[in-house]
C-alpha cells in the first residue's frame, strides 16, 4: 500500500479502479499541522488528465503494470493495429481516443511500448522523439525578421507542424510527440 505522501512523480497507482501515473506532486503545508498532496495524474487507459488533492489517511494500492515492446502495422477506420515485437501474429489494437493526440506521429513498422495491466493492453507510448518525412512543405516567404520565421509542412503520417523556413519537401525532420513540435532538420 502506498502513503498518500508517497505519490511522487512516475508512481503509477490504482484510483476508483483504475491505473494512474503522478504526472506532478507537490506538498502544500495547510494550517494546524496537515499536509496535503496536489496532483496531476495521467490515466492509463483512456489518457485523460485529472487534478486531484490527496489528505492525510489516504492510501493506494500500487498498480503492476508491464512494458512491452511493440511494433505498429497499420491503422483502419481510427483503429491502430500492433504486434508483439518479436510475435508478429500477437495483434492488439486500439483506438484513436485511446492512444491520444500522438496518434498522428505513428508511422508503420514504429517501435512503441504497450502498456499491460491485468494481462490486457491499455495503451502505448510513443518514442519521445521520432524521424518524420516532410511530404509537403509551402515555399518561405521572406518577411518580418524580427522574429523567426515558421510555415505549416505536413509531414508522411499526415501530421501538420509549425517548422522553420528553411525546412523542405523531403526533408527527415526529428519530432517531439509529447509536444508535437519540431526538434531539428536530420537531412
């Protein structure tokens, strides 16, 4: 069991049922000697983010939860496909709502981590930085240089990002997927 002042950052827990991870945790001293711990948790299973305060005589249960690596195949009518990676024929798939906004950075034959809780897939996590084609990219246009110059390209997975001028079609491009923000040109 776990104190409620054990809730660090990285903890993942279980709440109402579910696996939560402590995105951030801070004490905050209130008067006449309790403390109170505020949070911002990450479900597991459907991504959602909540706030929550914890008080003194709280306690969890620590949730087990298993890395896997993975490979994705394919998505279909918002359904992602995935494999094992060394068992081609062990399928899973989730949904878009599930997986979350970085859906649109996967690309085919992508290495992920499933996340396993009572032996059932819940969810992946994207590599932080992943090497993305630009398939469209408009020409810069010269302009105000008091400010650094940006363009929307869209990138193989058909995702579009804010990139500077410079960057063209064709070029790889590295992309933060928590931020969904262009890092660096590769090539």
């Amino acid at each position: 069991m776990l104190d409620y002042t054990e809730l660090k950052k990285g903890v993942v827990f279980i709440l109402e049922g579910q696996p939560y991870e402590v995105l951030e945790s801070s004490s905050v001293f209130k008067g006449r000697g309790s403390t109170i711990v505020q949070t911002k948790l990450k479900n597991l299973i459907n991504g959602n983010t909540i706030s929550k305060t914890f008080h003194p005589g709280d306690s969890f249960q620590e949730a087990e939860i298993n890395k896997i690596k993975a490979t994705f195949l394919y998505s279909h009518r918002d359904k992602f496909v995935f494999c094992r990676e060394n068992n081609p024929a062990d399928r899973f798939e989730l949904t878009k709502e599930i997986i979350g906004p970085a859906y649109i950075f996967l690309k085919p034959k992508e290495s992920v981590q499933a996340i396993e809780f009572e032996d059932k897939i819940i969810n992946i996590v994207l590599p932080i930085k992943v090497h993305l084609k630009v398939r469209e990219a408009p020409p810069g246009i010269k302009g105000d240089r008091s400010q650094a110059g940006n363009k929307i390209a869209t990138l193989e997975t058909g995702a579009q990002i804010a990139v500077p001028l410079f960057v063209q079609e064709g070029d790889i491009i590295e992309v933060n997927t928590e931020r969904g923000e262009y890092v660096r040109r590769i090539q």
